[in-house]
C-alpha cells in the first residue's frame, strides 16, 4: 500500500513539473519546408523537368528512389511542380488520404505508403491552402480517411488551424486502421495518431513518445488524458 502511494505522489509531481516548464502555446510552430536549396545540375534539371508533365505524372516520378531518400530534394520538386497548379496537385493528394495505408485483398498485403508520403509532402509544401481543406474533410470523412488526415497534418504548417484540428482528433477513438494478421495488439485510434503528432510536432517532453499497437487501451487513454491536461 505505501509502495503504491508513493507511486501516486510520484506521478502528480511529476505531472505538476511538466506543467510548470512546458507550455504547447509557446512551443515553435513548424515551418513550411525551404525549397532553396540547391543541388548539382543533374538533379535541378530532373525537378525542372516535373513542369512539363502532367500532375498525375510529375506525382508517380516523385516516386522515384532519388526522391525518395531525399525529402529536401522531394519538396523542392513539389514546389518546382505544383506551384502553379496547387489547385489539381491538392485534389490528387486528397485521393491518397482515402485508402488504408495497408490493406490485405485476398490474402495479398498493398501498401499504400509511398503514395500517402508524397501526398503528405505536398499538404506541407503548401500549408495556407491544405490547412482548410485537410479541417473540412476531416468534418465529412469515414474513420480511416479522417486517420489518415492527422497523420498527413502533423507537419503541416498551418498554425492555430491545424493545432485545433490535432487537438479535436485526440477524443476521437475511432479506429483509424484495420486489424492486421500480424498486428501485435490493437489498431490504432484516431486519437492514438493526434497523441503521436502532437507530441512529435511540439516536442513535448516529460510524456509517453509514441503510443504503438504494444499498448493497451487504457494504457493509451491515460497517457492522451496527461496531453490533453498539458494544452
């Protein structure tokens, strides 16, 4: 009995101490990716080249091994890309929010992770225009679409917006993903996801760093309780 008082008042001081020091609405908001960087001749020429095509197919060569080892590189595409067409580049990322990132189809497992990483890019390329689309479509949206949204919205530089998105997601125990064979415990929620985001795009410290599939559902709920006592 004493051993768990003692465990008691060890976890509201430490709770009381984090309070104190840790303040969300002062932590620095994330910032729109730098496209100014420079490469060698051979890949500006490559980026360059993504004006002339069309947008669904400057989106797949961005699936490119080149792209994909270098997300400095890969925005800058994006922006090099789509800048003039934000509109029709922001639909197609849309499309990709829709579908599991892995799904199993006759015993067969499809990912869909490639697709959704470039999508994600191009909601933080451009954040003015994807804060209100990524906010409205989490309003009207099935349980893995709107998973999906926060997972693509947590470095996306849409300041007090997207903050309260992230924020609102974090009652939403919906589950965000289906249950795998292989999965170790349960699927992730909705607000299992919003957790991992806040406390990534914050770097709040003191807290549980990721909530994972290893935890149970209590487990999870107490700790988005702590996070939720912090904002």
């Amino acid at each position: 009995m004493k051993y768990h008082r003692f465990i008691s008042c060890a976890f509201v001081v430490t709770f009381v101490f984090i309070s104190l020091f840790y303040h969300p609405a002062e932590a620095a908001e994330v910032q729109r990716p730098n496209v100014n960087k420079k490469f060698s001749q051979k890949k500006e020429a490559k980026v360059e080249a993504l004006k002339s095509l069309k947008t669904k197919e400057a989106f797949d060569s961005l699936k490119d091994a080149e792209f994909l080892i270098n997300s400095d590189l890969t925005y800058k595409a994006i922006h090099t890309a789509f800048n003039n067409r934000k509109t029709e580049a922001l639909s197609l990322a849309e499309s990709y929010l829709k579908s599991p990132l892995i799904e199993f189809v006759h015993g067969r497992r499809i990912t869909h992770v490639r697709d959704f990483n470039i999508a994600k890019k191009i909601f933080e390329m451009f954040p003015d225009e994807s804060s209100p689309i990524l906010t409205n479509l989490f309003n009207r949206s099935d349980d893995i679409t709107r998973g999906n949204i926060i997972l693509a919205s947590g470095e996306v530089s849409g300041g007090q917006q997207i903050k309260n998105l992230l924020i609102k997601a974090l009652n939403d125990k919906s589950f965000a993903e289906d249950k795998a064979p292989d999965m170790d415990g349960e699927p992730l929620r909705i607000c299992d996801i919003a957790y991992n985001q806040l406390v990534l795009r914050y770097k709040v410290t003191g807290v549980l760093r990721t909530i994972t599939h290893a935890h149970d559902i209590e487990t999870r709920d107490h700790h988005i309780n702590i996070l939720k006592g912090l904002l």
